[in-house]
C-alpha cells in the first residue's frame, strides 16, 4: 500500500552493450526521475531513479531493463522517506 507522503529513491548499476551506450543513455535521458550520474565508456552505468511509490520506481527499472542493448540491472539501493506536512515531492 502506498502513502501520498512518501517519496522513493532507488539507484541500480545497469550494463549494456558498449556500442549501444549513447542511445541507452539517450532513452534514459528522456525518462521523467531518472538520471545518470555515472557512466562508463564500458557500458557500465548508475542510474538514479526517484518517484511517488515503489511502484513507479520499479516501472522506470522494467522500462530501462527492456531498452535494446541492456544487459542487465541490479538494485543497489532503496529509500523511501515520509515526507512532512508541507513538505513537498520534488
């Protein structure tokens, strides 16, 4: 169950084919939440995800693990925070 007052922040090592990089970074890019605050020119690549639920964090993580050229995901961190009255998302 989700709460209107929370606030997710996940972040995941992705790895995609070298030569399909600048397109991967590209979709990536173009997704609302996410950046990528680390890359390698080896295709290897941490991506910062945040959004209202967990449920939108793990949509954005099957939408990056379906981009051609990914060759894998994994979650490295999860946070969720409950966010104080007037506190807003951002």
């Amino acid at each position: 169950m989700s709460n209107a007052n929370e606030w997710h922040v996940a972040s995941l090592v992705v790895y995609c084919r070298p030569a399909q990089l600048p397109a991967v970074l590209q979709a990536i890019g173009a997704m609302d939440g996410v950046e990528v605050p680390v890359k390698g020119e080896l295709g290897k690549i941490v991506v910062a995800i945040e959004g209202p639920t967990q449920v939108a964090v793990v949509r954005r993580i099957d939408e990056i693990a379906l981009l051609e050229g990914i060759l894998s995901t994994t979650l490295i961190y999860h946070e969720f925070a409950e966010l104080e009255a007037g506190e807003e998302q951002q």
